[in-house]
C-alpha cells in the first residue's frame, strides 16, 4: 500500500508498557486473527494484501504469533498490569507487531477482519477498540469454518485469561437482533472485503449463524465460570 517499506521499525517496550492495560491486550485480540486468517488464505490460494499469494515463510511466522501468544499472553498482561518488561512482555510486543504484522500482510485475510467491518455498523460497538472487536470475529470464523474442537478451547480459554470479548454483550451489541446481524454479515460478505477468502461459500445467513453460535459458547463459559 506504501511505494516501500520502512528502513526501521523500532518498538520501546518501556514506553509501551507504560500504556493501558485494555490497549495492550486489543492489541493480543487483533494477533489472534493472525493465524486463522492467514491459513484460510493457504487453503484457498487466495491473495495476501499485496495481491500475491503468501510464501511458506509468512505463514510460519503466522503460526509463530498463534503459539506466542497462548504461551505467553497470560503472563505478559500480568506484567503489563504491573508496569513490568518481562520476557513474556516483549514476546508479545513482538507477537502484536511483528509477527501478527507480516502474518496478516503476506499471509492474508479473511473472514476475522470481514466481521470486524461488519460490526462496525453497530452503534453499540463504537466504544470498543479494533482488537476487541477482531477477537469476536475470530470467534465467529472458527465456528464458520468448522475448526476443530481443541482450537476453540483454546482460543476461548486464552480470551478468558486476558480478559478479550467472548460475547456480543462485551462489544455492546448483547440485544442485536437477527435483522441486525444480517446488516453485519452482509457488509462482511461484501466482495470488496476478504471474506471470499474464506474456504466454502459463505452467504450471509452463514455468517449470522456463525455470530450466533459464536456468542453462545462465549455466554456458555462465562456461566460455567461463574458456576464455579
């Protein structure tokens, strides 16, 4: 999108950790879609976002931002909460803007981001940051897509350590109803977006029942949590 990349991209993780707590793990949410997004594209030799099909190397370090981010997620908030670089700190910093950076640039996108957009249509979304609405269209991608049920453990169980929307309640939208939803999912399924680039065809009711299914473990886990 730029006519060259730039000559250094420097990151002061004494600076950043001196930043928000909620910014720093919207930040993880947005990573999370790394991974997925970039394997869809794999399978469907669908474009990255310079319009060539991603190399073996993006989608390694795709994976590598996926891995990172459960090993270490945790442990960095907990260190970020307290003001603290610590290894897992800068692992994620890492994971956030150079590994979820060149994942999603040469790897691709898909249906996360497409949701993203979608969503942003709904008013009562407007006060939550991109990464948090990006973790709900992760969410609603693994059950478009049918991921296996080991994934969505452990994609629902890291949201639930570092405290990432699980529910449309957390972005806002707890009451959106059915003709909302389809507004969503069509401004996700429009052609100019990068849900063609999930496998499958996917229509519109497809998406709203994948948000639906979506929110309904998230409100599942949550009452289990409070269960116990």
């Amino acid at each position: 999108m730029l006519p060259k990349n730039p000559d250094v991209v420097l990151v002061d993780t004494t600076l950043v950790v001196g930043a928000p707590v909620r910014l720093f793990v919207a930040g993880m949410g947005d990573a999370l879609s790394t991974w997925f997004e970039a394997e869809d594209c794999k399978q469907t030799g669908s474009a990255n976002m310079t319009g060539r099909v991603g190399s073996m190397t993006a989608y390694g370090l795709a994976r590598m931002c996926f891995d990172t981010l459960l090993a270490d997620g945790a442990a960095a908030k907990a260190a970020a909460s307290q003001k603290i670089v610590t290894p897992e700190f800068e692992r994620i910093v890492e994971a956030n803007t150079l590994l979820s950076g060149l994942g999603f640039e040469s790897g691709g996108l898909s249906g996360a981001h497409a949701i993203h957009n979608g969503l942003t249509a709904l008013e009562g979304t407007h006060g939550y940051w991109h990464g948090e609405k990006v973790a709900i269209g992760t969410q609603s991608l693994l059950m478009l897509t049918k991921r296996p049920r080991e994934i969505v453990n452990a994609v629902y169980g890291f949201c639930e350590a570092i405290g990432l929307p699980m529910t449309l309640a957390d972005i806002g939208i707890g009451d959106a109803t059915d003709d909302q939803l389809l507004e969503v999912a069509k401004l996700a399924c429009d052609p100019a977006d990068t849900m063609g680039n999930v496998p499958g065809s996917v229509t519109p009711k497809d998406v709203v029942a994948a948000i639906r299914a979506a929110d309904a473990e998230g409100r599942a886990r949550k009452a289990k949590q409070l269960a116990a």
